[in-house]
C-alpha cells in the first residue's frame, strides 16, 4: 500500500479550495453594455487633428492620418471621443458641427450631420 501514489486527497483539497474561491466571490457586479452593440450618439466635433506622413502611427509613402474628436452626452455622463476619420471627414466637419455618431462595439462606423 505505500507504493501506490494517492491521488485522492489532492484532488479533494483543490476541489474544496476551487468551490471556497467561487463561493467567497461576493455579488457579481453589473456589467457596463457601453461597448457591445450599435449606439446613435448625438454630439459635437470639438477637435480636428492631421498627422502628416511621417509622423508616429504614420508610414512616410503615405498621405498622413486624420483625426476627429467628439463631444457626446452618454447616459448622464459627458464622453469625450477621438477617431481617425477620412480626409473627406475632415473637411467636411469643421469644429462646432452638430453630428450624429454611429458607433458599433465603441467603433465609428458613420458620422451624420445634425441640421
């Protein structure tokens, strides 16, 4: 009998402190949904940002990166946003543009303007 391992009275104490771990995880908190999911959020571009090439992030044989930054209201809370965006983006929202930001899974997926 002493040549056999005994394999039994491991397990039991990993198992036992495997249900204590679970058990002493208190309430669960409530998940944030903020980035699952498609959301229209109404706000303002209050920034315009170019990088020209050569820049970090950007190659040199490139055109350079541009940035847009947004001001939205999401929930109570005042949210600050800042995406690259096309050049045509760019130009055609000026800072103080009222738009209408297409989000998906916290990803612009299209900028609307707000008349």
């Amino acid at each position: 009998m002493s040549g056999r391992p005994r394999v039994g009275f491991p397990a039991a104490v990993l198992s036992i402190a495997l249900a204590a771990a679970c058990a002493s995880k208190g309430p669960g908190k409530t998940e944030s949904h903020s980035g699952r999911g498609f959301r229209a959020l109404e706000a303002v571009v209050v920034g315009r940002e170019f990088l020209p090439p050569g820049s970090p992030g950007t190659s040199m044989s490139g055109s350079g990166a541009w940035f847009l930054e947004f001001e939205a209201k999401d929930g109570e809370a005042t949210a600050h946003y800042r995406y690259p965006v096309t050049r045509e983006q760019y130009n055609r929202y000026p800072e103080g543009t009222r738009v209408q930001l297409i989000l998906a899974d916290d990803r612009l997926r299209e900028i609307r303007p707000l008349f």
